[in-house]
C-alpha cells in the first residue's frame, strides 16, 4: 500500500485552494492548475466553486479522524508483513507525478520478480 506524507498545514492550503466544476468533475487548484477563464470550466464553461466542506476546520477534523482510526490499521498491515511505500507529497504536483510514476515502476518491477 501507499503512504502518503504530507503536513496538516499543506494539506490545508492546498484543499482550500481546490475548486471543482460541478457540471463534469474536473477539478482545478487556484496556484498550481488554474482555468483558462477566470472561475469558469475549461470542459464545460460550467462555474467553479469551492466545496462546501473544503475548509480549514474541515480538513483538520480529517486528519484527526485518518490518525486515530486509520494510522493504527495502517501499523498493523505492517506488522502482518504488508509492503508499503512512503510517499511525500510536500513537493510540487509536477514533481509529485514524477516521483509516483518513478515509484509505481519500481513497485512493479519487484512484483514482476517476486
């Protein structure tokens, strides 16, 4: 399984800087992949907006939610000999594709031999 690692302070920025078009789904960042026109699909020309629950609060509450029920599953994979891969996602969307290609290859490669 992948693990991914990231602060509570980018994940907030970065989820509060989501918007989403709810005519098709796509989904845009603010800094890092905006609309060609200014809050307006690129798809569809439908509005974008930000979800109601993309806010601060809301995504602390996640994370407080994922390290007590989920981190203690993911420890107990790893007991039981489950295989996972650390994955930091503090870099750039551009570097972070590259770093999970890179890694998605390797994983496969060691599957393939294994």
């Amino acid at each position: 399984f992948i693990q991914l690692q990231c602060s509570d302070e980018l994940c907030c920025k970065r989820i509060q800087e989501r918007i989403v078009c709810f005519g098709c789904s796509e989904v845009y960042n603010t800094v890092t992949k905006k609309p060609s026109e200014s809050q307006t699909c690129d798809n569809c020309n439908s509005p974008l907006e930000h979800r109601l629950g993309d806010t601060r609060e809301n995504t602390l509450k996640r994370l407080d939610y994922f390290r007590k029920n989920i981190e203690p599953l993911v420890e107990q994979a790893r007991l039981l000999g489950y295989k996972s891969f650390l994955f930091d996602t503090c870099q750039p969307p551009d570097a972070c594709v590259a770093a999970y290609q890179l890694m998605m290859n390797a994983f496969s490669t060691e599957s393939a031999h294994s």
